[in-house]
C-alpha cells in the first residue's frame, strides 16, 4: 500500500493487479438554485465529494440538500480556501459571478476558465 499519484491507473501485467484508490473527486458548485440541486445530487450518486457556494441568503434559506454542504462565503475565497487540484471540477450555476470568475483565473487556480 502507498499513496497514489495523479498518472496512477488500473494495471495488470498478467500476475499483479494494481489498482487505484483515491483521491476522491470533488465537485464545488457556484450558485444554489434548483439545477444545482439536481446537479449536486448525480455528482454524489458518481461518488463526488461535492460542496456548493452561494453567498445569496434567499438561496441558502431554500437549500435542501442535507448531504451536500452549503457555504455561503464569496465563491472566489471559497474555491482558493479549498484549494483545487487536479482531482477537482468547479461549475459555474448562476448569472452573477463574472467578477469572481475572473479573479479566480488571474490567480491562476482554475485552469481552462471559460
């Protein structure tokens, strides 16, 4: 047993089977309306490890989702507080964060902002 690395991947040369556990994949979503939910909800049943970010208190009062955390801190500090790595997707579910978006990339901690 020993840590894995990211280029780790199932092998099997005829005698030894290596296979890979973890790290698990997390998901951060922005935004906590009704797609997120849905979206939150196949990402869990995919094994995510998932948290949405929403600083908007009408849709943190209506969040519902017991097993998937809601922090309502601004998304660009949430997502560098959690600090992303290869194993880590960030979706975008809301109209509102172009400036946050954008600070996020010139921080260059999110790749392939689009």
């Amino acid at each position: 047993l020993q840590a894995g690395k990211w280029s780790d991947y199932l092998e099997f040369d005829g005698r030894l089977l290596k296979t890979v556990h973890g790290p698990r994949w997390r998901l951060i979503i922005i935004g906590a309306g009704q797609l997120s939910r849905y979206l939150a909800q196949m990402a869990q049943a995919l094994d995510y490890h998932v948290t949405v970010c929403d600083p908007r208190e009408e849709y943190a009062a209506e969040w519902t989702l017991d097993s998937v955390p809601l922090d309502k801190g601004y998304p660009d500090y949430v997502v560098l507080a959690m600090k992303p790595d290869a194993h880590t997707a960030l979706v975008a579910v809301t109209h509102d964060l172009a400036s946050h978006v954008a600070r996020l990339g010139k921080a260059g901690t999110v790749d392939n902002v689009v």
